[in-house]
C-alpha cells in the first residue's frame, strides 16, 4: 500500500473532541516511533470556524468574525479520514512538532502560529472549503 497521508494533506477528524474538524498534517509517522508504535501523525486544525461575513458589516466586525481557533494533536491513522484536498501552508518546523507537548507555552507558542498562517491563508480567499463547518 503507497503512503497516503503525506504532510499538507487535508483530514477530517472522526473520534475524539475535535471530531467532525478540518486538519492539515503538519508531520506523518507511518511506521509509528518508540512511545507510539502504531501508524500516527501530527494534526494542525480548526477547533473554531470563521462565521459568515457581508459587505455590510463594519470592518471591525469582520475582522472579529474572521478569526480562527486552532488546535494541534497526534492522531491514530484510524482516526482519521484523507480527503483528496492539500493546503500548503508552512509552518514554523521549529516551534509546530512532537515537542510542543513538552510544556504547556510551547504549546500556546505553536497554536498561536498555527492561528495566524491559517488566519492568513483564510484571507486570501484561498481553499474555501477547508474554512467552512463541515455539514452532517
């Protein structure tokens, strides 16, 4: 079986809190690693959608509405589902990896980057799709 869950490639959550959310892996482990030893890999997501925004509202109000609450995880491979999108967004390697959960302000550090580029990606008007609640 080839690698299909390569890094950029967009993935709906299915078990857990942020079940029914949009992620991007940010870093796949297929053959597992030490602790885990099981097909797993790091998700960057959305844990709150941007709302809706029209050309009657404020400035102020759509920059209030267009913003983004991002969440980072290590999930299974069974819990998750691949779809055919990819959102090529780089992240800051650096501060966005395993390490993260190491402590709780490096955690923050790499939500709040995590935020920003989507926010920015969200703006450019780009993958519409990947910024909209998914429906069921």
């Amino acid at each position: 079986m080839g690698k299909f869950v390569k890094s950029g490639k967009v993935v709906l959550v299915l078990h857990g809190r942020f079940a029914g959310r949009k992620g991007v892996i940010v870093k796949s482990h297929d053959e597992g690693t030490q602790d885990k030893q099981y097909g797993h890999c790091l998700v960057a997501g959305i844990e709150r959608y941007p709302r809706k925004v029209t050309k009657r509202m404020g400035k102020k109000k759509q920059k209030d509405r267009s913003k983004i609450k991002s969440f980072l995880k290590v999930y299974n491979f069974n819990h998750l589902m691949p779809t055919r999108y990819t959102l090529d967004v780089n992240f800051d390697k650096n501060c966005v990896n395993k390490d993260a959960f190491r402590d709780a302000a490096i955690k923050s550090k790499a939500k709040r980057d995590i935020k920003s580029k989507l926010e920015e990606r969200y703006k450019t008007g780009k993958n519409r799709w990947f910024f909209q609640k998914l429906r069921f």
